[in-house]
C-alpha cells in the first residue's frame, strides 16, 4: 500500500487515512468493517461511478446533483478527521 507522507513525516493522520484498508476491507467482502475503516467510502463510490455516467450521458441536472455529492462526501470526511481526534 501507499504509505501517508502526513503521517510519515508530521506523525498526524490525513483526512484520507484508511481509506486505502478500507477499499480493501471492501474487495474483500468486509462491508461493515470497510465502513468503519473510513466511512465515507460508500459515498465516495456514489460519487464517482455518477461521474463517470455524468461524463458518458451527460445528464439534465447532473452537475447539480454532482455537487452535492461532492458535499456530502466531504461533509463526512471532515467531521470522520474531527472524530479521530476526539
């Protein structure tokens, strides 16, 4: 695996960190443990499998519901990050 350079070289964990284990937690049929790996790798494969369909189709409304996608995900993200921490 990739190792974390913020880890590596500040020893503080990245708003990426587990995400890595957490796809591989997923190929390996481990939802639940993939989920708490690093919970917003659902959402983030919502997000970029409609992407990849947005760019094929071009759908009517595709770019708003891109966004807000791209919210949530990173809404998820930064309270996971501030989590760690608490």
């Amino acid at each position: 695996m990739i190792p974390c350079l913020w880890k590596k070289y500040l020893h503080i964990e990245c708003m990426g960190c587990g995400s890595q284990r957490s796809l591989i937690l997923l190929f390996q049929g481990e939802f639940e443990a993939a989920f708490y790996m690093y919970p917003a790798i659902y959402t983030l494969l919502i997000l970029f499998g409609f992407l990849l369909l947005h760019l094929k189709f071009q759908f009517k409304y595709g770019a708003k519901i891109l966004l807000a996608l791209f919210l949530i995900n990173i809404s998820i993200i930064v309270i996971n990050y501030i989590f760690k921490f608490i």
